[in-house]
C-alpha cells in the first residue's frame, strides 16, 4: 500500500532533499524514519528536489509499504523519529499509482526578501536582506513576461541537466508586508537553479539595471541573466494534483501566511 504525506523542514543544516553521499539529506532522515517504524518498499518519491539552505513549507512525499498501520501511527511515529528542523504534517492512503513527483501539475516556490536597514538576526537563515532600494513597480512589470511558456535556457544553473528548457510559468506573485517582499512563483516545472536566477535577475532590474526580461529570454544565454539568489530565502511551499486531494489548506498550516495576508 502507498501513503502520501507533507512534511515541512527548515532546511539550512541539510545538502538538500535529495539524498547524497557523505552529507546529510532531507529524503534520508525520511526514510530512516519510514524504515524503523515499518517497512519501506524502495526509495520514497517527492514533488519536488530543493537544494542545500532551501527550506519548505509543504513538501509533498510519498511511499510504499506492506505495513498497513494507521495514518496517525504513522504521523505520530515519524514525528517522534525525525530531527526537530522536520516535520511531517499529515499522511493519508492513497492509491498505488500515485506518484508524487510525477502526478504534480503545477509547484509553487516562494522566495522571501527583507529591505530593512540592518541585518535581520532572528531571520538571517530565512530570508535574503538587500540594503539597496527596489522599485516593485519594475519588478513586477519585468516579472510579467516570464508568464507563460518559454525556452528558459537563460535561467537555468549550469549543473542543470535537463533536455528540455521549456517549461510554463502559470503566475508570478510579487507581495510587500513592512519590510519583507515575498516573490511566489508557480510553475508546471523548473529547471536547476531556475527560481533563483529570476529572483537575482528580477532583483538587479528593479535595483536599476539596463537588464530586460524578454531580451533574456530570447537570448537564451544565462550569461544574460542576473546572479543566481541566495538559498537561504527560497521555500518550497507545495504542489497541485488531480488524482487526490490533499486539502492542504485546511490541515496545514503556512509559516510564510502572516507575511502574504496583505498586498502593497
């Protein structure tokens, strides 16, 4: 049987999601997890890979088990396993077909910025602080020609290993609240690095930059392109599906909501 579940992790002591050699990973802790509480079929699949310093609000993961425990043993058991920077929020059956990196129609990245005069201590691991001026009104101008589907080959990370550059960006959101802009971007897809390359190439545009989002985009050269953004900013906040229902918004709670209630 197959279980679905959402776990959040601040994501600063972690290589990434993924599991890697020699370093310590979010998708590992995972399965350390799964393995001492039942038995796990394989390796667990996920919406999506964040890199090292990117942290989630709404991962979504999914396993393969013989073990036909209940979905709070489950979540109390994992819980109880995992380091306190992870979290599992909730677990449900769900058919064994169900794959969650494959079944996803659309993801959602947030990035969080904060323009305050002095450095931000309680948040340094959270969020990416820009000292200069940014004028949101260029920025979200520039972020609307990255809606729709494009060859994205100009923001992508030379790591990325992808044969198709094209992916579709559904909509981009750009929210102010005090000091903190929030920049959410949801997309069918991404190639490596490509959330961080729009939020530095966006960034240096509305810090006065010649820079241009279309000319970017029909160069189809990264070199065109911004510096790639901080990790350390970045949250992967969840993914969409047509095959099951996660009711996300109703049993988990979004640690970044108290800064996108309001919209300058």
């Amino acid at each position: 049987m197959r279980f679905v579940g959402i776990c959040q992790y601040d994501g600063s002591n972690y290589s990434g999601f993924q599991s890697q050699k020699n370093a310590s990973s979010i998708q590992d802790n995972l399965e350390f997890a799964i393995g001492s509480i039942g038995t796990l079929e394989g390796r667990i699949n996920y919406a999506g890979r964040t890199d090292a310093g990117v942290h989630a609000t709404c991962q979504i993961f999914d396993f393969l088990t013989n073990n036909d425990r209940d979905t709070n043993q489950w979540l109390k058991g994992l819980n109880s396993l995992l380091p306190n920077d992870i979290s599992v929020s909730s677990i449900q059956k769900v058919s064994e077909k169900f794959h969650s990196r494959f079944d996803a129609i659309n993801r959602t990245y947030s990035y969080v910025i904060y323009i305050g005069k002095a450095e931000p201590i309680f948040f340094r691991d959270y969020v990416y602080w820009e000292k200069n001026k940014i004028d949101l009104d260029i920025m979200r101008d520039e972020a609307s020609n990255l809606i729709g589907t494009h060859n994205f080959n100009s923001f992508r990370g030379s790591k990325c290993t992808s044969k198709n550059p094209v992916r579709t960006i559904k909509s981009i959101d750009i929210t102010k609240k005090e000091n903190f802009i929030i920049i959410t971007l949801c997309a069918n897809a991404y190639l490596y690095n490509m959330v961080r390359i729009i939020v530095g190439t966006l960034l240096e545009i509305s810090k006065g930059s010649s820079k241009n989002i279309n000319a970017i985009l029909n160069s189809q050269d990264r070199k065109n392109a911004g510096n790639t953004a901080k990790a350390r900013g970045l949250f992967f906040t969840g993914a969409e599906y047509k095959k099951i229902d996660l009711d996300i918004s109703s049993r988990i709670s979004n640690p970044l909501s108290f800064l996108m209630s309001s919209r300058i």
